[in-house]
C-alpha cells in the first residue's frame, strides 16, 4: 500500500520537478493549452476587444468631424438684413459689406445674390421665385480670420446703428454646442471603453480561476515541494497570454475590416444622398493613421491586462495556501 501511495506521489510529483527545474526546451505546461474554456475565453476576448475598437473608431470619427464642423463654422459669420418698409435691399447690402469689410480681422464680405439665395429656398418653396414680391432676409457672408477675430460686439453695435433691421450671427452658439456635443461624445466613449475592459478583466479573473481549480493538485504540490510562486505564477500568464494575443488579435482585425469596409462604401457611393448625408456628418469614415494607432494599442492593452490578471490571482491564490493553517 505504500509503495503505491509512493509511487503515484512520484508520478505527480515528477512532472512537477521538471518544470521546477526547467529542461533545455519546453514540452509541456502546468495549464492546459487547449480546453473548452480556453477556446470560450479566446471568443470573449475577441469580442471584448472588437466592442472596444469599434467605441474608440466612434469616437475618433466623431471628434474629427466635430472639430471639422468646428473649424468650417468658425471661418465665417453671417449679416442678415430684414426686409423694411422704405428699406433699399440692396443698397444696404452694399452698406453692410462696407462696414464689414472695415474691421481688423475680417478677410472679405461678400453678398448672396438672388439666385444663390432661391436655390437655399428651393426645398422648402420650389423653384422660380421672385424675390422682389417675398419678404424674405437677404445675407452678406463674412470671411473672418480665425487666429484674429474682429470685435463682434463692435461690429454688431455699428451695424445697427446702420441698419436697423440688420443683425451679425458669429456661429458662437453652433461652435459651442458642437464642443459640448464632442466632449460628451468622448466622455461617453471613453467609459463604454473602461467597461469593455473592465469586463474583459473580470472574465480573465474567472477563467484563471476555473484554470487553478482544474490543475489546483498540481499547484499544490509545486506550492509542496519548493517552486517558487513567481514560477508557478508566470506559467499562468504565460498561458493567458497566449489566450489574449489570439483573441485579442481577431477582435482588432474584425475592427478593422469593419471600418475599412465604411471606408470603401462611403468613398464608392460619394454621388448617392445616403453617402452625401453620412459624409456631411462623419466625413469619409476614415478613422486615420491614429484610429488605427489606437486599435493597436487596444489590442495590447487587452493582451496587457490579461496577462497582469490571470498573473496576480495566481499569486493571490498560492498566498492563500501558504497561509492555510497545517492540518495534523
């Protein structure tokens, strides 16, 4: 009976001494390479990542065209005059170009002519309007120079002194409304993205514990026989590791051809007004050199951060064992 007993400890033992005292080359590991759960945490990972880069493209193209929306709308301001009894339109157009056209900081003033102005309100009121029988504001676009704006405020001031039915629109509420909208936009992204990798963490953290479970004899008897926890700990991470850089690799890929695959739509079907219209909001929907810089960096950091979790509850684990009390 004890030389049974003895041999089957040798039996486990002996592959354990193997790794404690590793071989020139490495045939095998403490942790199973393939198993059901290995193969699941694999789709979890590249699903988690895949989440990950598609919220941080989202974000990316947002950004970039709020901050084209931005820089468009900042470029030029807006002098409306209402029609008036008495009023010569297009004499005070002329006025405002003049009066405009006299601050520092302002590049040009130009007048929407007649017909510029009906095809802006074709859609609404057809086409072959008269303009001379309809009550309808007429514009002067300002072209302002963005590192040195005018005095609106001094502008606004002469104009209505000027022209009492004319009025200055600087954008100001549209450019802030659109940096709001970014800022929410990214905050929103960047916790979506926390959460993805907060998630994928907490699905790593159960997977190297059904992992230790599994293999728990094998652990403890390394943990008997000297090996040290680092060692046992690294083969772990070594193993997720592995786990990670696969599925994490197939998530950022998947990504990738989702965005190059917009890419491709948007840029083969600019002519159509779906295309128009998706442009106008998103632009190409080309995330850049740097939407793709940071997939790269999603991908390992998921790789990163599973390697540092399933590494860190291993130890938390062999801590724990150390600190069982000795049963007699």
């Amino acid at each position: 009976m004890t030389e049974r007993a003895g041999t089957a400890v040798d039996a486990a033992v002996a592959p354990s001494l193997e790794a404690v005292s590793p071989p020139p080359r490495r045939t095998t590991s403490i942790v199973p390479e393939r198993s059901v759960a290995g193969s699941a945490l694999v789709l979890v990972i590249a699903i988690m990542t895949f989440l990950s880069c598609l919220t941080l493209g989202a974000v990316t193209l947002v950004r970039e065209a709020a901050y084209t929306w931005q820089t468009q709308i900042a470029r030029e301001a807006t002098i409306q005059i209402k029609p008036a009894d008495g009023l010569d339109m297009d004499a005070a157009l002329e006025t405002a170009v003049r009066l405009a056209s006299g601050f520092a900081g302002v590049k040009a003033a130009r007048i929407v002519d007649r017909a510029a102005t009906a095809r802006l309100l074709e859609p609404w009121l057809g086409s072959g309007l008269d303009l001379d029988e309809l009550p309808v504001p007429r514009l002067v676009i300002v072209t302002i120079d963005q590192d040195n704006p005018p005095d609106f405020a001094a502008m606004r001031a002469m104009l209505t002194a000027e022209l009492p039915s004319a009025s200055v629109d600087d954008h100001r509420t549209w450019v802030d409304r659109l940096v709001a909208m970014a800022r929410t936009t990214v905050s929103i992204g960047a916790a979506v993205l926390a959460l993805m990798l907060a998630a994928t963490v907490l699905s790593v953290v159960f997977a190297t514990r059904g992992a230790i479970a599994g293999n728990g004899h094998i652990i403890e008897v390394l943990n008997f026989v000297g090996a040290d926890a680092r060692f046992i700990a690294a083969e772990f991470r070594r193993h997720f590791l592995v786990t990670a850089v696969k599925g994490a690799a197939a998530g950022g890929f998947a990504a990738v051809l989702v965005f190059a695959g917009f890419a491709w739509w948007s840029s083969s079907n600019m002519a159509t007004p779906e295309a128009d219209q998706a442009t106008a909001l998103f632009g190409n929907f080309a995330i850049g050199p740097a939407g793709y810089a940071g997939v790269a960096l999603v991908v390992l950091a998921v790789a990163a951060l599973t390697a540092a979790t399933s590494h860190i509850t291993v130890l938390k684990y062999l801590a724990n064992i150390e600190q069982r009390p000795v049963e007699h």
